[in-house]
C-alpha cells in the first residue's frame, strides 16, 4: 500500500538545506520526527526541527475558560479551518550504496508531497547496522515514536574513534553506560572491556555470566571485578616519565640522579628500598642532600601509595582479552591514585598495542581493547597526572586499536582537544550553560536547534551523533538486561525502615528490663 503524504512543501525556509512544509498535522508531528521527500526516485530523510500554526482561534473564542472553542465552532456553524500548521525540516539526505550517506543539497519543489518516514526507511538512512548484527550497539529507540524503531551504533566506529556519554547528574548515563558495556559482551561483539569505576556502580555486569542473551555456542562472557587490595602497580613495571610523575618539587639535579638509577635497575624487579640504595650508590656521596631529598620524597609518595607494590602486578592479558570485561573498582582510592592507576594501565595498554602491531619485543596485546572511563573530568583535565596518557589516546589509539568511552557530568572541566576527538557523541540532559557551551565548541555535529534539545530531556533520554550514526538521532535507551548498580537511594524509605528497626529494639530492650524488674 502507498504511503499517503501528511503535507506539501511550501517553499524553502532561511538556510539552503531547510524548507516548510504545509499540513492539517492529524499525526501531531513533534521536533525531531524523521519524514522524506522523493528525488529521482530516492527519499530523501528529514527531521523536522520547528512546528507554527497557521491559523490561531480569534482572541473572543478563548475568553471564556468554561467554553471550550469547538461548541463556539459548532454553535456559529462554521467549519473547523484552525488546525493547519507550518512545519520547517532540515535536509538530512539519503543512503547510497556506493556513495554511502549522502546529502542531496537540493530542496524538494513547491507543492510536493511530503511523506512520515517509515521504521525501514529510518534504519536504512541513519543506521550503520541493525540490532543484532556483528559489530552493532543496540543502545535504544527512536524518542519521538511509539512504536520501538531501534537506534543501533556501530561497533567498530565508537570503539576505534572513541566515544563520550555527557549528562548532568541522576540523567541516566551510568546506566546507558551499562547497557553500552552489555552490548560489547554480546556474541556479536566479544569486546576486550576495561571499566575504570569510581563509583562502584558496574559489578552488577556480572550478571551476564547466567544470561542466556549472551550465550551463543561455546561463547560466555566473562566479568572480573577487582577490588582495592588486587589492584596494584609493580614499581619496576613503571616507566620513567610515570615515576617522575608521582614525586612532586624534583630539581633538575634530582631528575638527573633518579634517572642514572632507574637506567641502571632497568629490566630488573627492583623494590623501593632498591630504588633508594642504588640513588646513594650512584650519587657517591649517601649523605648528599639532593640524595636524602629525593630518597625522602619515594618513601613519602611511592612507598605510602597503595596501588604501587614492590611484588604484586596485574598482568594485562588477564585483565584485557576478547569475551571479558574486567570492572576496577576505584571508590577505595584516593584521587591521586585514581589518576596514578588510569594512567598507568591505558599506557601500559597502548604500548602493548604498538608492540603488537609494529612486531615489537616486550608487553603484547594481540586484540584491540576498549575502556570506559566513570567521572572522566577526574582524569582528563590539564592538573591531572592522567592527562597526558589521555591526550595521547584520544589522539593517536585508534591507529593501535585502544578506544575509550569517557563518561562526565561536568563536560565543561574536560579538556576540549581531548573532547573533540571523541567522535560519537551520547548527550543527555544537561542545564548547566557552561557545559553546552563546551559541548557546542567541541562537538562540530550537533547543530544548535538540537542543542536547544538538550535541558528538555528527561531521565533516560540522549542525543546521538557522531561517526557511529548517519545523522544526529533522539533516543529513549532500552532497558538493561542487568541490574543497575548506581541506583540513588530513597531517602524516606532508608529512615522509616532505620527508625522501624530502631523502634523494634527499643521495645525489645524495654521488654527485657521489664522481666528483669518483675524477676527481682
């Protein structure tokens, strides 16, 4: 059956890729909705982005709140003329197969019909994959449709190029970062998934251990999770820039001398306390005070810092490998070690990488790996002793096969060079001016009247845009399959429950003393 058309174009609107429509708007046409317009042969796919009316009820038909105006329509005899609207779209394009997605440039003509995009022409437009296909991320549906018309990413763009999720605070992203980190467990996908959680919020991801949604054959994921007192840093296994990056206040003298002992313990397991022997040794002179300065400060920033050991190591090949997410909780940590262990591990990950890749002797990793990164303002601000190891990801790992998901609620406090190379963009409610500004200035694909979009959504509810989707798309994310573990607590029913349990055993101890009183 042809599709019947909801309007005909009226002429373009203020720039060269929008037009207005006329229509009666039966289907009530909301901001964001997708329709098309025929160009030899092809649809070309359009979002609407501003709804007018036409026709408005005169002012004396609206003066008495108790009438509504369609008696006043009905009781004159008149025909109900006032529900026609103008519609403004903008040209998004339509899908190739050789040119790819493609924008025509060319507005349809006046009087042409304009048609309500069908749940097939959406996904052939705008999705790179379908849902359940290799190498898809079946994040959500379609916002603005009842029926569910999946929005579907692909996997190979958002893990190559890297990807954020930017909300402000009880939006949701935790929990679309969840449903993100189930989809890369899939069979279709079998990522090499690395969590860094400050929160602790992902270990419920183990779950997907006992789901048969991601059993396929003799493949079943597997999920880590590493506590405080099994996340820890070999100090041999620490390359010298990290080293110098943990001591504050080094002169060039103690730079100088710390980098003559760490070349001559080089290749070996040497502890702190050999560190500082060898400091001495190589000084000549024990006593020095450059010696004594920079013995000081190891035992006071190495030696007191947790996740460092002169023993234990985690190994990368049993944290990152296809078919595992390994979960480290950092929520025990100290800020500094935080930073310290994030730099640490994606460096240690990306030279594996390039070992692998150019042939290189030493620390290998023969897969690509993907990591997603909670309160990634912490980590990607200039102050941060993990900036450096970011920057260089963000900007160079997707030649390696090392991608990153960066996760904030404050966009604003993370550096822009690093922001904008991430190149699919997952945007939920956010208010704050200062973070749309920066996500304006950083993200080039998102467009202002869909900025606009952003304080109006609700929980649940994302932007998309970016490589990984032929054009910006709303999205309501799809339900988990696990349980979410950044849940805010409910406050009321945590003090009734307290003072409920409280009362019990004030009565509990008042019984007793009463038989004791009687028993006396």
């Amino acid at each position: 059956m042809d599709a019947k058309p909801i309007g005909l174009v009226k002429g373009p609107a203020e720039t060269h890729h929008e037009f207005r429509f006329v229509t009666p708007d039966k289907i009530r046409l909301k901001s964001g909705e997708f329709i098309y317009y025929f160009l030899d042969g092809k649809k070309v796919i359009c979002r609407v982005t501003k709804r007018s009316p036409l026709r408005l009820f005169p002012d004396a038909f609206l003066s008495k709140p108790d009438i509504l105006p369609e008696k006043i329509i009905r009781a004159l005899g008149m025909r109900r003329e006032f529900e026609l609207f103008e519609i403004k779209a903008c040209i998004l394009g339509y899908y190739d197969e050789n040119l790819g997605f493609t924008n025509p440039r060319i507005p349809p003509q006046p009087g042409q019909p304009v048609y309500i995009a069908e749940e097939d022409v959406i996904q052939d437009a705008l999705m790179k994959k379908r849902a359940g296909e290799a190498g898809s991320i079946h994040i959500g549906y379609l916002l603005n449709r009842d029926e569910d018309v999946p929005v579907v990413l692909d996997t190979a763009l958002v893990t190559s190029e890297h990807m954020c999720i930017l909300a402000s605070t009880g939006s949701g992203k935790s929990y679309l970062a969840g449903v993100v980190a189930e989809e890369l467990l899939r069979p279709y996908n079998c990522a090499a998934l690395l969590v860094l959680d400050p929160h602790s919020e992902y270990a419920t991801l183990k779950e997907v251990e006992g789901l048969k949604e991601f059993v396929d054959g003799d493949y079943r994921p597997y999920v880590r999770v590493f506590g405080k007192d099994e996340i820890k840093i070999r100090l041999s296994e620490l390359e010298y820039d990290e080293l110098i990056n943990l001591l504050p206040g080094l002169t060039d003298k103690m730079e100088a001398l710390l980098k003559k002992a760490y070349d001559s313990l080089a290749g070996t397991k040497f502890t702190s306390d050999e560190l500082i022997s060898k400091i001495a040794e190589v000084s000549g002179d024990p006593k020095d005070v450059t010696v004594k300065a920079l013995s000081w400060r190891i035992r006071r920033y190495v030696q007191s810092v947790e996740i460092i050991d002169d023993y234990i190591h985690m190994e990368l090949k049993d944290i990152l490998r296809p078919g595992q997410a390994s979960i480290l909780q950092l929520s025990e940590l100290s800020d500094i070690e935080q930073q310290i262990l994030v730099s640490v591990m994606l460096n240690r990950a990306l030279n594996a990488r390039i070992n692998a890749e150019k042939g290189l002797t030493g620390e290998r990793l023969e897969y690509p790996i993907f990591a997603i990164i909670e309160e990634a303002h912490r980590f990607a601000s200039r102050d941060s002793k993990s900036y450096s190891v970011l920057r260089t990801i963000l900007s160079e790992g997707r030649k390696f096969g090392v991608g990153v998901c960066l996760i904030s609620q404050r966009p604003s406090k993370i550096d822009s060079d690093i922001l904008s190379q991430c190149m699919t963009q997952v945007i939920m409610r956010i208010v704050n001016p200062a973070d749309q500004e920066n996500i304006k200035s950083s993200v080039e694909s998102i467009g202002r009247e869909l900025i606009e979009e952003l304080s109006g959504l609700t929980k649940g509810q994302a932007l998309v845009a970016g490589v990984a989707v032929n054009s910006p798309v709303l999205v309501r994310v799809r339900k988990r399959f696990t349980t979410h573990g950044g849940m805010s607590k409910n406050a009321p029913e945590e003090w009734q429950k307290w003072l409920s349990l409280q009362g019990k055993e004030e009565i509990g101890i008042k019984q007793k003393q009463k038989r004791l009183f009687w028993d006396e």
